[in-house]
C-alpha cells in the first residue's frame, strides 16, 4: 500500500504541489518533495506561466483535467488572495474557417458539459471593450474560464500538504535515481540520499535528464515561446484589479492576450519553432533571470506585434515594456506524459503538464497511485503509449517543433503528422505505392487510407458513394467507398500490421494467466484463436486481447497498441506466473494481411487447394502452414458479418505472401482496400471499437459488449468491481445511431440532443455505403438510448435528426 511507503516527489511546481497535495488528502503522510530552486517560486515554467485556463479541447481527457483544474484552484486562496480569477475566457474568429470552427468547438462544449455561447462582434467587444469588432466575424465565450494564480495555488496546497506531514525542500539538486532489482530504491541529492519506495518526477522541462537518471526516456522537448508585457492603457487608467477582463485567444494569428492591471500581456505562437536542449538551459543563479525565461529574439515579434494592434488598436500607443522567450514543454503528440514507467516500477512521471491542466493532472495521479486506477481516462497520456521508434531525440524535437506550429492551426481530425514519415514500412508498402495508396499514420506504420488505383471503380458507383465538399472531404475519397462495396460484392486485402501490436506468450502458466488477465479464455483449445476483454480493478475495460492457442503453453496474442501492451507486462510481472511465462514482442517482426468478402474462401484455395479445401475450416480455427515457399500462420476470422482470414508472416516473407495472394485473388475480384473502408464496414456491421468507442471509464455491460464476458467465470482482473457494476445498471449506454438524411457526414465528437437537453456525444462515426447514410456510435443517458427513438445532432450549429437503431452486435474481430 502506498500509505506505508515513501514517497519522493521531484519537482515543486504546480503540478509537483498538486500531486502532493491531493496525496496528503488521501491520507498519504510520508511525502518528501525536492525542489531544485527556491520554495516556491522555482524559476521552472510555473515562475513565469502567465496562467491563462482555456477549459475547452478536442479531447474529453485534458477538458476534464482543465475542468478539474479550475475547481481546485477556486476553492484555494492564500491569506485571502484568490487562486483563481473565473473572469471568462472569449476565442474569436478572424476568417470565415475559424467561425465554423467556434461553431464545432461550442458542440464540443456541449459533449464535454461546459457552457459556452456564440457571440457576435458586438457581443465580442462587449465583453472585451479593448477589441476591434469590424476584425472579426464572432467568438466563442466560456464564463468558467480564467486566470489561475499557480504560485499563490503551490504555497496554499504545500501548506496544506506540510500539515499532514509532508516535507519541501528547497535548493536540493537530483543527482541520480538508485534502482534495485527494477525498481527505485533512493533519489540522490546535493545534499543526501532520500530513501523512496516511489518517486514521482515532475521536473518540468529538466524531466528528460531526471528521467535519464533512472532508464527511463520522457520524450519531452523545451520549447521557447514569446510573451510580452505591455506599458499602460489609458483605459486602465483607474484599475485596481489584476483582471477583469477575459482572456482572450485569437488563434488565427497564433495569439493571446490577457489583462495585468493597467497593461495586457500578450503571448505569440507566430514564430518559428525554437527548441532548448535541456543542457542548455541555465542553472539557477547562473543568469539574472530564471532558468526558464530566455533571451527575447524581436525578429520574431515584429508581425505578432503588427497583428495584435490590428485586433487591439490601443496596443499601438502602449509599446512593449518587457518581452521574454519562455520556456514550456512539449510532446510529439501534444499530450502529457503520466503514469508509472514500464521499465522501472516505482518511477512515476507528471510531465509537460500546463498550468491550464496542472491540478486535474495533481488530482488524477493521486488517485492513480493510491487507487490503481484514477476516476479519468488517461490512455492518451500514459507515458507508455511511446513504442521504441518514438524516443529518439531527433524524432522528439521534429515532432514537437510541428506541434508548437500547429497548436493554434484548425485541427481535422483525420489529419496525420508530416514529420518523421516513414519511421516503420510494412513489407506491402512498395506494392501499395504502385496502387496509388494514400496514406496517415498508425501507430508509427504508414498505412494506407485508400488506393488512387480504385478511382476508376468509384466512379461507376456514384449513386452509391455520394459526393463531398469542404471539412467532410478533406483526407477523403470516393475511392474508399469503392472498396467498402468491393470487399461487400466480392474481397479485398488489408493491410493490418499497424492495428495491433503482436507477440507471443509462452511458458507453464501461460493459459492460466490469460484466464486471470481477461474475461474468457476458459477453454483454449490449441489450434483455435478467441478473444476477451482486459479490465481494470473497478471493472472498466482497459483493451480488448485476440490469442491463438498453439499449445498449453504458447499463444500468439495481439492487443491494441502499446499502453495495453504494457497492462499486459504489467499484470504479469505482478501475478504468480512472472518467474513461469515469458513475453515476446513480434510487432516489429512481423505483418498482417486480412482477406475479407463472398469470394475470400476461392481467394484461398486459389492460394493453396489443399490447404484451404472447403469444409476444413470452421470460425476461429487457425494453422501454421505454408503458402508456395511462405510460412504463414493463418486464421479463419469472418470479421464484421464477412467471410474472412487473417495471415500473419515474417516481415521478411511479406511481400512474397502479397503477391501470391495478390496473383489469387485477382481472377475472382479481389482488390486492395485502405483503413477507411475497414472502418465504414466496421460501423456497418455494428462492431464499436476500443479507444474509439469505449474505454476505462466504461464496463462491458454499458459498452454493449457483455457477450466479451464469459457467462460465470470469476477469477479474473476486475470481475469482483463488474459485478457490482452491473448490479447497479448503466449510468450511460453505448448506442448506434442513423443520421436521417443521407447528405448528412459528421465526424465524431458532436453532442447528441434529446428535444432542448444535451444527452450525450458521438464517438466514431462514418458512411455506411451499403445503407446509405451516416452511422455513428454515441454515449447516451439510458432515457434516451431507446431503439427507433428520434434525437438531434449539433455539427457546426445546425441540429440534424438520428434514429436510434434497433440493436447492434459485435462481430468477431
């Protein structure tokens, strides 16, 4: 239990006290928190943050961490100085994109549960009197929105923590991290040894180098960031409060902008990416200002500077007094990084964590330490989520520099990275280059979303694949509903190496603990494949598992990605069986072809008649045998309401496997088929998807799924917590749902309206070809996840109707 142990938080910034001071709210007493710099203003990102709390984001994870942010630092005040100023938050729009997408993020505050209203000009100005109305086409307000206070929040909740027994020690410099057996044993100081059972690094952007310390790669990247302080207004002339004013975001320009008393300050994201080694970054007393403020660089202010009077036309007679280059962490894919390091048990991280989210992110990690699990999703944040190809330093600074470009860019959803393309081919990529594949990426694989070679089948589909314009049509094409028909009339090869990460599991033991680590798995019977659910301990799915039996002892098993790879890892270095059942990781090694349509089974024997003669096979079977000179595992899978097979072979064998099954299949219709058209036949067939359509925070009894749960078993991760979770009956149901005009393509994320009261929000969504319509997934409250019930959805501020469906099943996968 966390509570007898000692516990070693490096860092005493927001995030460092909040985790702290949460810990203590547990019951956590024997806390010790190590601070490099002075208590409490540190000269970390927290010293010179300038506090701005825009709740709302594309992500429901990091809305609700920020939500929980402003809860916190509103009910703290330092010797009645508040913590935070709730004076609103107003995004507006400077082009006809940005206004349609206010419109999209207003849905998104609906799904998410916070208030937020379209305002015109006029409403804009009348909230922010110091703006130019005629420069902008509306805002977006959020009332809730505002500006915390971290270093009044950081000495109200260290207080707090050194009352339940916690200790801060300032000036103390980590010079190692002691690891034993794997795990930490001790924090090496300046000063002494501190003995730890866990440390929690939350070191900001020196969070690479403590983590180096310990093994452990936090692929974070300092980042420099212009912040400029203004000379006064006339019209603050009379002012007396810090802020009354909202804070402003005017993103068009990669700008925002914020009042101090009688001035503005005004932060730009205009200019060009300037990342910081972490070894350049100065020590403390080393330089006049703090080691994360860095010399200003005006060239890359002046048309910041000339866009900001544009939209503020006081600023012109109020030049900058003070400007700095700050410094804040980034990440490859623009999320935090939590979670307890795969490599050494006990090192947990809080890392590139904003002011905006640092509380929620202080209180998650509480309740993940203490708890096991916390009381939000945090998958995306996990620090595990980064596969070996993603840690190199080159790959970090690429890939954080686009994010620091785009952060205030109009995101589409379907829109891939440009850095670091290429990172992992699967053996099919030369063959689906010369088909004209387009391609995104996945889990760090290319992989095609459509084939240019399919252009021509689309277009004698026309009545079935309607045309598309504007948001809906972009990273899409007719050419993927050619293939959802094709695959539909006749077959059509995947390429699914990138959906799953692939290994082995073998030893005494082996069966016995996948009977532990999921919901099925009673009967394994070798030369069969099935599948489970992966629960965590309150019941909530943590990743779906496929195995193929081989033997008692050997299973060939694949799961999602790399976070339940790691919930793999982690449960078994935790059960009876560590020292008995090992793992391997056959990701990298090996590909995935899957064969799917009416025609796959004459595809097959076409491939090998003895192998594959009718009757031999029945759904799950698999074999291990050879295609021509391939050796290939093989797995009978029909897969959503399709006669289908997978096959798994060396990297090296891949292309061979491609091209016989390419030669084939091509006499009986078979062609190549992109992700796209795997996912719209996906949501055809009523199959909801893990990570996309459900996730921790839900049970497999909400999620529609209980058919993953074998009927009895007990024994397994969470079955205790799912009980009792079904026994209380589902706070919100999993529900498909038909968009009733067919012109109609949304994309995923937009609430669902039961008459005037929101009711819920869509997850994945897509083109069925087949119906001709929209079909989505949606979280619903039960009152209105009734079939044949008509509800609404918001997409870019029109409602449109949608039908709940009848029922919906889960496909084998």
């Amino acid at each position: 239990m966390l509570s007898d142990q000692k516990v070693v938080i490096i860092g005493a910034g927001v995030v460092g006290c909040s985790t702290a001071y949460f810990l203590s709210q547990k019951g956590i007493r024997n806390i010790t928190v190590l601070e490099q710099g002075p208590l409490f203003e540190t000269g970390g990102s927290t010293s010179h943050a300038p506090g701005l709390v825009f709740q709302l984001n594309g992500s429901k994870t990091m809305t609700r961490l920020a939500s929980e942010t402003v809860k916190c630092f509103m009910s703290l005040d330092l010797d009645g100085q508040p913590c935070f100023y709730p004076v609103g938050g107003l995004e507006v729009a400077a082009t006809p994109e940005r206004w349609e997408e206010l419109k999209r993020k207003r849905g998104l505050a609906v799904s998410w549960g916070i208030e937020a209203s379209l305002l015109t000009p006029e409403q804009c100005a009348g909230h922010f009197p110091l703006l130019d109305p005629s420069r902008v086409y509306g805002g977006l307000h959020v009332a809730t929105d505002g500006i915390a206070k971290p270093l009044r929040a950081v000495q109200v909740m260290a207080r707090y923590a050194k009352e339940r027994g916690a200790e801060f020690y300032g000036n103390i410099e980590v010079t190692g991290i002691e690891v034993a057996d794997g795990r930490v044993t001790a924090v090496k100081t300046n000063d002494r040894i501190y003995e730890a059972d866990v440390v929690l690094c939350c070191a900001g952007m020196w969070g690479p180098k403590i983590g180096r310390m310990a093994g452990v790669s936090i692929p974070l990247q300092p980042m420099a960031h212009q912040y400029a302080y203004t000379s006064p207004l006339k019209e603050f002339a009379d002012e007396t409060e810090e802020v009354r004013l909202p804070i402003l975001r005017h993103q068009d320009r990669s700008l925002y902008f914020r009042q101090i008393f009688d001035g503005i300050g005004m932060g730009s994201y205009q200019h060009r990416p300037i990342p910081v080694e972490v070894e350049q970054i100065a020590r403390h007393g080393e330089t006049e200002e703090m080691p994360s403020v860095q010399p200003f660089t005006p060239e890359d202010f002046g048309n910041a500077w000339q866009d900001a009077t544009q939209l503020l036309p006081a600023l012109k007679v109020a030049p900058v007094k003070r400007a700095i280059n700050g410094l804040f962490s980034f990440t490859p894919d623009e999320m935090p990084i939590l979670g307890e390091a795969a490599k050494v048990k006990g090192f947990w991280v809080a890392e590139a964590v904003w002011v905006t989210h640092s509380a929620g992110v202080g209180k998650a990690m509480a309740e993940w330490m203490v708890d096991g699990v916390p009381d939000v999703d945090l998958e995306v944040c996990d620090i595990n989520r980064f596969d070996s190809y993603s840690q190199s330093p080159a790959y970090i600074k690429q890939r954080c520099s686009e994010a620091f470009e785009k952060v205030y860019n109009i995101h589409h959803p379907l829109e891939p990275a440009d850095s670091c393309r290429n990172m992992r081919l699967s053996p099919f990529y030369a063959r689906q280059k010369e088909l004209g594949a387009q391609f995104t990426e996945t889990n760090g694989w290319e992989q095609a979303r459509w084939y240019g070679a399919n252009d021509a089948m689309a277009a004698g589909r026309a009545n079935n694949i309607p045309e598309r314009a504007g948001w809906e049509a972009r990273y899409w094409s007719r050419a993927a509903g050619a293939e959802h028909l094709i695959a539909l009339e006749q077959a059509a090869m995947f390429d699914l190496t990138a959906l799953k990460k692939r290994g082995r599991l073998t030893g005494e033991g082996a069966a016995e603990f996948l009977r532990m680590l999921t919901t099925g798995f009673s009967q394994n019977r070798p030369g069969y494949a099935s599948s489970a659910l992966m629960l965590n301990e309150r019941g909530g799915i943590k990743g779906d598992l496929n195995a193929v039996c081989l033997s008692d002892t050997d299973f060939f098993f694949t799961v999602k990605g790399a976070v339940e790879w790691d919930w793999v890892q982690r449960q078994l270095r935790q059960s009876p069986f560590a020292s008995s059942v090992r793992i391997e990781d056959l990701s990298s090694g090996t590909c995935t072809i899957g064969i799917l349509g009416p025609m796959a089974a004459d595809i097959m024997q076409a491939a090998d008649r003895t192998a594959f003669n009718p009757g031999r096979w029945i759904p799950g079977q698999a074999r291990e045998l050879h295609i021509d000179t391939v050796p290939v595992m093989v797995v009978y899978l029909p897969t959503f309401g399709l006669p289908g097979w997978e096959l798994y072979t060396s990297h090296d064998q891949g292309l061979r496997l491609w091209d016989l099954l390419w030669e084939a299949g091509r006499p009986h219709g078979l062609i190549a088929a992109g992700s796209q058209a795997y996912d719209s036949l996906r949501l055809e067939s009523r199959t909801p998807d893990y990570g996309k359509d459900y996730w921790s925070e839900h049970d497999p009894y909400e999620a529609g799924i209980e058919e993953a749960v074998e009927a009895g078993k007990t024994g397994f991760i969470g079955d205790r917590a799912l009980s009792e979770r079904r026994a209380a009956g589902p706070k919100q149901s999993l529900t498909v749902l038909t968009v009733d005009d067919p012109s109609v393509v949304i994309m995923g994320y937009e609430p669902v309206f039961d008459g005037d009261k929101a009711a819920g929000f869509i997850t994945s969504t897509g083109y069925g070809y087949s119906e001709g319509g929209t079909i989505a997934y949606a979280w619903l409250s039960p009152q209105a996840a009734l079939a044949g019930k008509t509800l609404q959805v918001e997409y870019f501020g029109r409602r449109y109707p949608v039908t709940v469906a009848a029922q919906y099943s889960v496909a084998a996968k």
